[in-house]
C-alpha cells in the first residue's frame, strides 16, 4: 500500500500566510523606515516622507519623551525614597550608616526605573546586559586597585570601625572624619585641610580611632633635679593636678596619679596622670604642663638641662716619655740608588 506524504493542512483548509503590515513594521523598527526613507530621498522620491513622519518619527518622538519623563520622575523619586528612608537611620542609628542606604536606596531606584523605560521602548536588554557583563570583567582587571577600595569601604560600613565625627589616626592621616564613601573616606585635618583617603590604604593598615571613647588619660613627663626631695616633689606634683580637680573624671581606674617614673641621665624622672574628658584633652594638657611649672618654680625644685661628667686621669710625665711612640727615620734608599746611577754614569 503506498505511503501518502501527509497532507498540508493549511493549505488544504484555504489558510494563507497574511502580512500585517503594522507589526512589520514594529518587528523592523524605526531603523528600518529611517534607512528607507533615505534611500528614497537619495533616489530624489520624496512622497514617502511625509508617511515617514507621521507613521515613524513622531510615535518615536512621543516614546523617548514619555521615556525621559518617567526617568526624570524616577530620578525625583529615587531622591525623595533615598531622604525618608536615611533620615530616621541618620538619627537613630548612625550617620555613616544612614548615608550608605541612601546612595544605595537612590541608585537603585533609578536604574530600575531606566531599566523598565528602555525595556518597554524595545531596547534589546539581554545583550546589553551580555555586553556590560563582558566590559565588567574587562574593566575589573583593569582597575583592581579601585575595586579593592570598593571592597574595603564595604567592609568599613558593614564593621564601623569609625563613623562620621570620629577623629582617627589611618593612612598616614590624622582628622576628623567628615565622610566614608564607597572608594575614599573624607578627613578634615585640625588645620582645616580636607584629605581624601583611599579605603584600601586605611583597611590595609592599622587604625586608631582617638574619639572612640568618652574618656581619656594624660600622661606627663617630668624630670627634677637629684638634689630635690622625693616627698617634697610628690607634694608639689600633686598640688599641680589638685589646680584641675573641677575636669579631672574621678571613679574607679581614673582620677589622678603622680608615679616616681626612674632615674634619667641627668634627673629623677616623674610621670603625671590625670583622666580627663576626650573632647578637653589638649586644653588641660596645656594646663596641666603650665600648672607644674608653676608649682615647681615656688618650691624651688630645678628641671635640670641633660649635662654629662667629663673625668680626666692625670698621668705621670716619666710614664708618659716611656709609652710615647718612637718615631723612625725616613729611608732613603731609593736616592741612594739614583745616586749610584749618576756616578756610574760619569765613570
């Protein structure tokens, strides 16, 4: 029995093929219609312009405005969600905190939003996001140095090892911390310098943050003469720090105290310490280093210079004659030679 080939249903049904002109041109796009119009202008036929503007170029027109528009509004919105959200973490929470969720808050809005307009336009999206796929490992390779700072800022605002207001010793810098960014942290210097720091130089090293606590030790160094009493000297030291009694922080492990420290070259050396408020740290460091001047000056206890002992051993003359290096006379062979040289040659 021989095999039918199977029928072809559509066409045994009458069905046919019909074009949509109107989704052809969709499927094709402006870039089409734009390249054929030029190619009727080129050839001097300018009857299908008009249909080309009206048809093309103005619906094009209508759709990047409304586009542009709705990622403006986007933009507006992104700006007003990244200032309701960071503002109440700003108070509560913490500023450097705050200030991370709005960046984070505010870009994210907004991409999204042009992500959606482009999409809706028919921008082809999926090789777009392959080609800025293959440009972000290109670029990464190119700019390790950035993307460890990237790292490294993350890690500052995950960990807060210091926030916004903290005065810290890192990268070589020391200031207040005015802003942690992603890539570079913002120090004001107590000269009014603003210096902008790498992360990757403050993670990568040690850092010290001064203003972490509310309290802080001053420690000074005094040297006094070995002539002065030692009881009299504790006395006048403590009279010195007595004159800071109203900023001196008292309670368990504070207060004040006066240490024999040891015995310098040329003083006996003593160690002053008082606790006191971290934000009044220098002005009573100042005062106290005036306060033990002073008392020391009315006591009549010395700061001694650094002097040193010079001893000299006299030494007997004979004995000095008797180790005194013996001088030898010069040799004078080599004249003697030049002078044999002369006569040998007038014989």
């Amino acid at each position: 029995m021989p095999i039918q080939a199977p029928c072809d249903t559509e066409k045994d049904l009458g069905v046919t093929d019909q074009v949509n002109p109107g989704e052809n041109a969709s499927e094709d796009g402006i870039a089409a219609a734009t390249e054929m119009t030029i190619n009727q202008i080129g050839e001097g036929d300018f009857s299908g312009l008009t249909t080309y503007a009206t048809q093309h170029l103005g619906p094009a027109v209508v759709y990047a405005s409304l586009g542009l528009a709705v990622i403006f509004i986007g933009y507006l919105a992104a700006h007003f969600l990244s200032k309701v959200i960071s503002r109440p973490i700003c108070r509560r929470v913490d500023e450097t905190l705050g200030r991370f969720v709005a960046k984070l808050i505010f870009y994210s809005v907004l991409l999204s939003v042009s992500a959606a307009v482009l999409s809706k336009l028919g921008a082809p999206l999926g090789g777009l996001a392959a080609m800025l796929a293959a440009t972000g490992f290109a670029v990464g390779l190119a700019f390790q140095g950035t993307l460890s700072n990237f790292a490294a800022g993350v890690l500052m605002l995950v960990f807060r090892p210091f926030k916004v207001g903290d005065v810290i010793i890192a990268g070589g810098v020391t200031g207040k911390v005015n802003e942690i960014d992603l890539f570079n942290t913002t120090i004001d210097t107590s000269d009014n310098r603003r210096i902008i720091v790498p992360n990757g130089a403050i993670s990568s090293g040690t850092i010290e943050n001064v203003s972490f606590h509310p309290h802080r030790r001053i420690e000074m160094v005094v040297g006094v003469d070995y002539r002065a009493d030692l009881a009299e000297t504790r006395a006048v030291l403590e009279a010195a720090t007595a004159a800071l009694k109203p900023q001196i922080i008292e309670g368990e492990g504070r207060g004040f105290a006066v240490i024999l420290g040891g015995l310098g070259d040329s003083a006996v050396e003593w160690k002053v310490r008082v606790w006191v408020a971290a934000a009044d740290y220098w002005s009573v460091h100042e005062t106290l280093i005036a306060e033990v001047k002073q008392q020391l000056d009315s006591a009549g206890i010395s700061i001694p210079f650094p002097q040193m002992d010079i001893h000299f051993d006299q030494v007997d003359q004979r004995d000095s004659q008797r180790h005194r290096p013996r001088v030898r006379p010069v040799r004078r062979e080599s004249e003697d030679v030049f002078t044999g040289a002369d006569d040998s040659r007038q014989g």
